[in-house]
C-alpha cells in the first residue's frame, strides 16, 4: 500500500507504533550530541565504530535477554555469568588450546541457563527470585576461583578472535555483534522456534493448548540467554586482554534498559532483535556523550536508570491498554 493510499490516521498510527519508538529516540540523542558536542569528534565514523566496540558484550546480552524475556522470564545472573565465562575462559587458556578454552567458557552459560530453567519450571518460583539467586552463587564463585585476583591472556591469537583483531578492517567485535544478532534474528521471525517463543510469551495456556511444549521454550529460553552472557564474557576477556570477577557486574541495568527501551516487552509476548542492537548502541552513545560531556560516573548511571524507568512505564501502560 503506497503512502497516497493511506489515510491520515493511518499514517499516524504506523508513526506511533511500539516498535518505532527505539528508532526516534535513537536519531534524537544522536542529533543531541552531535549539536552540543560539535567539535569534540563524537559524529564521526571514529567514534562509532569505537561506540560499537565497548557496546558489543553488552549488544551480544541484549540479544540473549531478549529470548528469555520473549516467554516473559528475566535472567538476572547474565552479569555473573559474563565474569564466570572470562575467568573460566582465561585460565583453561593457560593449560590448554583455544577450541576448548572457548568450550569451557561457553560450557558456563550452558550449564548455567540449565540449572536456572529447571529450578525456574520445576519449582513453579519467579525467575527475578531464582536467578538472583544464582546470580548471587556465581559471583561467589567468580571470586574464590582465583582469589579476587585478574587473570590475563597473552595469547594474541585469542585477543585477535575475540577483542582487538580485524578482519578485512572490519573489528572483530562487530563481526560477533552481526553474526549473533543474524542468527537471533533468523531464529526469531523465520523459524517456528521464534513463533513458539512469542506463544508462550502472550499466552502460556493458548501456546499449551496448540501443543507447544511450553517448559522446554522457557528452558532453551534461558539457556540461550545465558550462553549469550558467556560469549560476552569471552567478548570482554579478548577485548580487555584479561578477565577479572567484576567483569559484567555493571552491565545488568544497561542490558534490561537496552532491550525493554528498544520494543522487547518485559512481561512476554514480543521481542525485538534489532530494537535490542540500536537499545545497547544508544546506551553506548549515551555514555560516550556524557563522557565527552564531561559527567561523571554517577551522573551515567542515573541517565542509565531514567532511561529504564521511561521503559518500563511504555511497556506498563502498553499491557494495560492490550
């Protein structure tokens, strides 16, 4: 249907749909920065591109995130599990190759997002409680295997993989960012997986009813979400050269404000994979701004949080009028 053909209010009603609510706010921060920060370098495709490098973990979570929220759980041990997974990662990697130091760290997640799901479904309990609990475990852990102490990589190979390298001079870490979001993405809206997803999400008795498994969707769901959270892990380790136990405990805020702000509901039902890339991209930029701007650290974390409030409350009022 051409625009001609469209009537006022429907073009009004495309204008105001959800899913178009990421690509507003984006250009308007965008076009904020780009007039008070005209001559500190921040529109250019220098400051971008290293905007989309320190966004990639926090991007490659988002995505993960978005799954588990799809069929209305949130996974709060993301954050954990990216330290778990860098810490793991980088001390397999002092005894033994790549291969299975990227399956180790991996390994994490996967066990992680099972022990998550099954005490989740089996034990009928809210995954905000379950997963704070694990979060809380696996932090525990992430400290006492090596005593609070950082463990570096020095194999540049590794660093090359997952952090500084390129590839045709394209950054390593963009390469990850598209070819996970190209998978979610394909996953998502081609395949009868995504379809089920966003089921059990609306409605987990219909989805029953038309014979979808539900406990098995909300299980993938967070293994998926977690292992997301690993290969960030492994993201953070090959960027930063290391991997420590803080790794990721700040990110948990970004990531949830990233992927609500960005059209994925956080009771269920819809998800989006590009609104989550363009919602970490923002709260990238929107650290990059203030930095430039010369905020502090605190002065980030409460935008981050207004951010995450604005969200919630498009996502509340949006249930109620559903």
């Amino acid at each position: 249907m051409s625009i001609n053909q469209l009537t006022l209010n429907q073009i009004k009603g495309l204008a105001l749909k959800r899913e178009f609510f990421i690509y507003y706010i984006f250009l308007t921060v965008m076009l904020l920065f780009t007039i008070t920060l005209h001559d500190s370098g921040f529109f250019s495709l220098t400051n971008f591109m290293n905007i989309v490098r320190q966004t990639a973990p926090v991007t490659i979570m988002a995505i993960g995130l978005t799954f588990a929220l799809a069929v209305g759980h949130i996974d709060l041990s993301i954050g954990a599990v990216v330290a778990l997974s860098a810490l793991v990662g980088a001390i397999l990697l002092q005894h033994v190759g790549i291969p299975l130091a990227v399956v180790g760290a991996l390994s994490v997640g996967l066990i992680v997002g099972l022990i998550n799901g099954l005490l989740i479904e089996r034990l009928q309990v809210s995954s905000l409680l379950i997963t704070l609990g694990t979060m809380g475990v696996i932090t525990g852990v992430a400290r006492q295997i090596t005593n609070l102490e950082s463990v570096p990589i020095i194999d540049q190979t590794f660093t090359a993989l997952f952090g500084a390298g390129e590839l045709f001079g394209v950054p390593s870490l963009l390469i990850w960012t598209v070819v996970v979001a190209a998978i979610a993405y394909i996953v998502l809206t081609k395949l009868s997986f995504g379809r089920h997803l966003l089921a059990v999400g609306g409605s987990p008795k219909a989805a029953l009813a038309m014979g979808i498994k539900v406990t098995r969707i909300r299980l993938y769901a967070l293994v998926i979400s977690s292992l997301a959270a690993a290969l960030a892990g492994l993201l953070y380790a090959g960027r930063l050269h290391g991997a420590r136990y803080t790794l990721g405990e700040a990110d948990l805020l970004t990531v949830i404000a990233a992927v609500a702000i960005g059209g994925t509901s956080l009771f269920g039902g819809r998800a989006c994979i590009i609104g989550a890339i363009l919602g970490s991209w923002l709260m990238g930029m929107i650290n990059n701004g203030l930095i430039l701007s010369g905020f502090s650290t605190n002065e980030q974390m409460i935008a981050r949080g207004v951010i995450l409030v604005i969200a919630v409350a498009i996502g509340v009022k949006e249930l109620k009028n559903g």
